[in-house]
C-alpha cells in the first residue's frame, strides 16, 4: 500500500510538472536560417529558383508530406513546441490567422551580415534572399501590435505582451561563414569575421529585451566542418586538413571561436539584463557527440558523414543531383543518419539536440531549468 501510495505521489508529480512547463509559455517566436525554417524559403524562393526542399522524401518520417522544413520530419523548434502544449510555429511568410501562440520567421539561407554585402563584395555569384537577422526583426516589429493589440506607440504594452513568450535566435553565422568558405577564403580571412556576426547576433538579443523578451534561446554554430556538402565542396588532399573523425579541421575551429566568442557576449548581457533569462544553447557538442559515438546513440557508424538522402561521391552528397531532385532517393531508415541531405540533420538529430536544450546537458542554462528558477 505505501509503495502504491508513494508512487501515486510520485507520478502526480511527475505530471503537475509536465503541465506546469506545458502551460508556461504562450507562445513561441524564432528566428534563423534552414535548420528552423518551417517553410518560409519555400514560399519566398520558389516563384524565382528552383526549389527541393518541397518535394518528397522531405517530410517524409513525420508529416508524411514536405513541408517546406529542411529535413525528413521535426525540426528542433517543434520538438521545443510539443514540450510546451503549443502547436507547430507557421512560417511567417504563410500569412497564418494564429499569431498570437508564435510565427516562424527563419528563412534557408538566412545571414547575420546584411546580404547585399555578400553581394556587393562578389563573395557569392547568386542573389541571396534579403532575410538577414536585421530583416527577420523587422518582420516581427511590424507584427507587433496585431499579436500584441497595441498601438505601434505603446511601448509598455508590449513589454507585458512578452513575458510568457519564447524568443529562439537561430543558429545565425552558419551561412555567413559558409558563403566565406565556399568563395575560397582562407581560415584567417573568414575567422576576422567572427566578431562582426557575434556583434550582430548579440545587437539582435538586445533589442527584443528592451521591446521587453524575457526568455531568450540563442543558439550557436554547428561542426560545419562535418557535413557531407562542405565535405564534397571543400575536399582536400591534405589528410591533415581533416580531424580524427574525418571533418575538416579550419570550418569546425571557426564554428568554436564563434561559440565561445558568443557564450561571452551573452555573459555580457546577462549582467547587463539580470531579469532576462538569456540561455546558451549549444550546437556543436551534440552533433559532434553523435558523430564521435554514434553506436551509443543508435546512428549507424558507418556513415555519420554521408548524406542519408542524395547521391555519389564519399559523401552521398551531389549538388546537381541532391535531395528532393528527380530520382534521388533516401535511405531506408533516417533516424540512423546525422546528415539528412548533406547539408541539414534528420529529425532524429533534432530530436536530440532539443532534448539537450530542454533538459540539458547542451544548453546554458537547461530551458526547463530557466523557468523554474
């Protein structure tokens, strides 16, 4: 009987903590590039380029469908959605009635540097979407008073508007870099922009604090140097060039001096902002972890850095033939792979690294940790 008992308690409150932390936040509001886009690429690219990322197999383990997420399912917002009791966070292009529970405002490709510096200084060859971090604020400035029934005027309005929302600040710099890389800068070159994209990620926190975010995720950078594409379009004859687990040396040192340069700028504004909850939510540990030690989380070892859905190469990773491309198939089980299609991760990776924000050990402090303190 006591044993009954105690395990009554004990899964009331279990569960009185779940509903606690399902009802906390109202809503959700992210921002950043491909790896949290739930859409938005899609709807702005597809009437001027050609467009994959909305034909199958993306979606293809969750939705069942594309949904214009860069993966076979969830992305990590989602994951961190369903944790709350919220529903998945519409694409802000999409012009969804619901506002008022959260909006997606990521965007494939999106840069923490203006884009038409890219441009003007023939770093890429392309015309990039205008979706830079800067924009994406300015989208969610302009939504203000409809989510908040404010006047464009009342300032204090939105500060009570905000204090049981979520702000994610993607992991921006991954394509700033990456353009840097791929127009064959050097490691020196593409490092003394590092503090540039950490001023910029770091100007954009603030400025949703003082509009009054109390609860801020930020993310930092991934091991670029692991992916299949940058693997594929990087290649090098150097085996020095390449790490222990076969990534590139150069792409995973800047992804680490961004993160650490950005762990301190956060620092920074947590003791300038002490009512803020600001969280680090690291990246880097949780895909290099899977891709040291993928037999421990139940990857397949033999190719952690091969594309699960592409073709060709040492990588499975093709840029004429990639996935969402006619006739290039995915393989049978993504929840064994890390890259989904060479550039992105499957929904088993974001599963994982949303666990790790939520509950920790990949985040500074654990979300779930921040909100009850």
């Amino acid at each position: 009987m006591e044993l009954k008992l105690a395990f009554s308690f004990a899964l009331l409150f279990c569960l009185s903590r779940a509903s606690s932390a399902s009802r906390y936040f109202t809503s959700i509001y992210s921002f950043g590039d491909s790896y949290v886009d739930a859409g938005n690429f899609v709807i702005m690219a597809s009437s001027t380029v050609p467009v994959w990322y909305d034909k199958p197999p993306y979606g293809m383990t969750f939705f069942g469908h594309s949904t214009g997420r860069m993966s076979d399912g969830r992305v990590i917002v989602d994951f961190i959605a369903e944790e709350f009791g919220l529903p998945f966070l519409p694409p802000s292009q999409a012009n969804s009635s619901t506002l008022s529970q959260g909006l997606n405002f990521a965007v494939g490709g999106a840069t923490a540097i203006d884009t038409g510096f890219f441009e003007r200084n023939h770093i890429v060859s392309f015309k990039i979407l205008n979706t830079s971090l800067d924009v994406q604020l300015g989208w969610f400035e302009q939504l203000k008073p409809s989510i908040c029934n404010t006047t464009k005027d009342d300032a204090k309005g939105d500060k009570n508007c905000w204090g049981k929302s979520l702000f994610v600040v993607g992991e921006f710099g991954v394509n700033d870099y990456d353009f840097l890389w791929t127009a064959g800068k050097s490691k020196q070159e593409v490092e003394s922009f590092v503090p540039r994209v950490v001023r910029k990620i770091t100007v954009a926190v603030e400025r949703l604090i003082n509009q009054g975010a109390v609860y801020v995720i930020v993310a930092g950078n991934t091991p670029t140097g692991c992916a299949p594409a940058l693997l594929t379009l990087l290649a090098s004859p150097n085996r020095t060039d390449y790490d222990g687990i076969g990534c590139l040396r150069a792409l995973n040192h800047v992804s680490r001096q961004h993160n650490a340069l950005l762990r301190a700028a956060l620092e920074g504004l947590r003791a300038k902002y002490p009512h803020a909850k600001i969280i680090f939510a690291d990246f880097y540990s949780p895909i290099i972890q899977l891709t040291q030690e993928p037999d421990r989380f139940g990857f397949a070892a033999g190719g952690v850095l091969k594309a699960c859905c592409g073709t060709g190469g040492a990588y499975n990773w093709n840029a004429s033939a990639s996935c969402g491309m006619p006739g290039v198939a995915a393989c049978r089980d993504p929840s064994a792979s890390v890259s989904w299609d060479g550039i992105h991760y499957t929904e088993a990776v974001h599963r994982y690294v949303a666990e790790g924000w939520l509950h920790g050990p990949y985040a500074d402090p654990p979300i779930l940790a921040a909100i009850h303190h």
